[in-house]
C-alpha cells in the first residue's frame, strides 16, 4: 500500500478544470476538519491527470500524482488563490493515445481510450474511502461516472461561470464579479478621457452570469449572452446613446465569449479541443469592437467612435478570493465532511435559496444551468431587467424553478 490508513480512513480531493479563487479554502477546510475527525487526508494532484497517471508501485515516484495534507501546509496555502494541488482538463474516459501513460501504452491502444479501471484501481491502491471532486460540470460529470464505478464521493461545485446545475453558488463566481466590476472602473477614466466605447470580454462558454451581474451591479451600460443572439446594429445604436448622454462620452459593454450574433455561431480560436471536446474560445470581443466602430459613424453625425477593448480573461480569475470565496469554500467543505461522517455519498453540496444542503449527484446530469432570459435579460435594451427582486437570493438570477 502506498498509504497506510489511519483512524477511521482516508478522504482524497481534488481540483479538476478552471483554477478560480477559492480552492485552496475549501481544500484547508475538508483537510483540517478530516484530520480533526481522525482521518488522513490525501491530495491528489492535477485533477484527474493525477490519479489516472499514478504507477502502481511501492518503489515508483508518484510525488507528482498525489501528497498527504497537513494542517501546517493547507493553513500555509489557504489564504492564497489558484490551487495548490494543481489542475488539468483531463478526462479519463477520452484519452488520446498520445496521452496514455507510458506504463499503460500496451494495455491501451486505441486512438481514444477509457483509463477510468486505472483510476478506480489508484483509488484503491492508495486506499482511498472518500473522494472529495471540486470542480465544475466536466469535472463533476467524470466524478458521477466514478460513482456508478462504486466510488464514495461528495462533490463540491466551482466555477467562475457559476453554471453548475444544481446550485444557486459555485466557488469562483464572487471573485470574478468583483475583478470584473474593479478593472472596468479602473479603465474607465481611459475611456473617457479618449471618449470612446469599452468593450470588455468576460468568461461564460454558455452562460451568462459573469456578464449580467457586474452590469445589473452598474459596471457597464449594456452586455450581451450566450443564451440570446443579438444584433450589433441594435447594440451599436444603443451604446452611441449611452456615451451621448454620459458627460464623460464614453459607454461601456460586456461580452461574454460565447455571445452570438444574430444569424452567428461561437467564435473559437482554432479547431483544437481539449479532452471534454470543447474548442477554445475567443475573437467574439475583437469582432464586437471592429463592428462597433464602423457603424458607429451612422450615430455619432458621421464620424467613426474608436474602441478600447480588453479580454479580462486570466485576469478575473487570478489573485486571492473575495469574503464570499473564502466563506463559501469553507463551508462547502464542511458540508462534505458532515456527510461523509454519516456515511453518506454520491452527493454534491449546493447553495440553494440562501442556505447550505446537498443534492443528489445526478443533478449534475440534468438540465442546463443558464440565463432565463424571459425573466432576467430585457432583449430590447440588452442589459438585465432591474425589477422584482424580493424573495430573489443573494446573486440574483441564479435560482433554477
């Protein structure tokens, strides 16, 4: 056994996907609590790439693949953002064969393979009894396939997106809303001192959360959304409006990467994809702002309106976490524990309605978790609805009936 269990066993965690602010908090919180309850801890390194990759031998060096967690290095490393277990975007059931590891290479050769026997094998070579997921849908849709394997687990959901199903929170979301709101105040006074339109792209493949509440919240004038197409000529119109009746004559709109426009599809960067088959995003910001400044001639008496675009990309997700994703992630993992004391798995821990729960894990598998645009997004003047707010809970809009 590469790891001996202790007390009452052996809980492994994880952070698969994105890094968001607010990992290394829940990480700290399942850790210590474990530990307080007389369970070893072990963190399992680069999401799911990690435990897939682990050779199965006393004499290998696995130090790269997994690491018992003590309180001394979670107490060190949870105040910090990012994730110090590090994370990948691998997916267990579609391995190309160029990604099987090199000890597997003869067990395993077709073009694409399932290692998911490899991670359910690892899990049992380090003698894990509980397996803590943190991460967004991809991640935590592998973690429902590892549970009809047998695997005990309870997942915690993050990501910046906030589009988990299930839950009205992911760990992540805060953080991102107030970068946002931060760097579009910082960029104003270039905007206004050139009088132009800002043009920020935000993250949200097929929501648009991180787009509509840091408007709703005053940041920019107008956003436009995956879950709606919209038309540039209708934006242009309005954004000319809005610098007109700003003293400062600048306006300001937020875009989210998935945003469409009318009779378009996604922009993508290239035909790449990563392991869940998503192609990489991007150019949907820089299309906007070219769009923008041409039309803009037909409203401002016949002279362009130059643009300052930025992607804010990285920037929103790096750095510490807010109060919320500090509070939150704690929490979460606590949850997760309480659960696992009582014997109970195949869970995810959620946010629902202003209080903590848990939820089925299947949940995961069900609808998608988006805009209602019927009741949030006013499609004429492209910015959210500012009305009807009671019995709303803390985000808004991120409540599913």
């Amino acid at each position: 056994m590469a790891a001996v269990k202790k007390k009452k066993g052996v809980i492994g965690i994880l952070t698969g996907g994105g890094d968001v602010p607010g990992l290394n908090p829940a990480i700290r919180a399942v850790t210590i609590r474990a530990l307080s309850e007389g369970y070893q801890v072990i963190g399992l390194r680069r999401g799911w790439a990690g435990i897939m990759e682990m050779v199965r031998d006393k004499k290998a060096d696995n130090q790269y693949n997994f690491e018992i967690l003590t309180e001394e290095r979670v107490n060190k490393m949870g105040r910090t953002g990012g994730t110090f277990l590090h994370t990948s975007r691998t997916c267990p059931t579609r391995v190309s064969i160029a990604d099987v590891p090199a000890h597997l290479k003869d067990e395993y050769t077709e073009e694409i393979n399932n290692l998911t026997p490899e991670v359910v094998k690892n899990l049992d070579y380090l003698g894990i009894d509980y397996l803590i997921p943190i991460g967004g849908d991809d991640t935590l849709n592998y973690a429902v396939e590892l549970y009809k394997e047998g695997i005990n687990l309870v997942g915690i959901p993050k990501t910046m997106d906030n589009d988990v199903p299930g839950t009205d929170y992911c760990i992540g979301f805060s953080t991102a809303v107030t970068r946002t709101i931060e760097i579009v105040n910082s960029l104003r006074t270039t905007a206004g001192s050139h009088e132009r339109f800002l043009v920020l792209e935000v993250f949200g493949r097929y929501a648009g959360f991180t787009a509509m509440l840091p408007t709703m919240a005053g940041a920019a004038n107008r956003c436009v959304i995956p879950e709606y197409k919209f038309d540039i000529e209708r934006l242009t119109e309005l954004l000319a409006e809005d610098r007109l009746q700003n003293p400062s004559r600048y306006s300001i709109v937020l875009v989210s990467e998935g945003a469409m426009f009318v009779g378009g599809e996604m922009i993508f960067e290239d035909s790449t994809t990563d392991a869940y088959g998503h192609m990489k995003l991007g150019g949907i910001g820089d299309l906007v702002s070219e769009e923008l400044k041409t039309r803009s001639v037909k409203y401002n008496n016949g002279r362009k309106i130059n643009v300052i675009h930025q992607k804010l990309a990285y920037m929103v997700r790096g750095g510490s976490p807010d109060a919320i994703d500090s509070i939150v992630p704690m929490a979460y993992g606590n949850l997760a524990l309480d659960l696992i004391l009582q014997g109970v798995h195949g869970r995810l821990v959620v946010l629902k309605n202003g209080r903590y729960d848990n939820m089925p894990i299947e949940v995961l598998c069900g609808k998608s978790k988006i805009v209602d645009v019927e009741r949030f997004y006013n499609k004429d003047r492209l910015r959210p609805y500012y009305k009807k707010f009671a019995m709303k809970p803390l985000f808004i809009m991120t409540t599913e009936d």
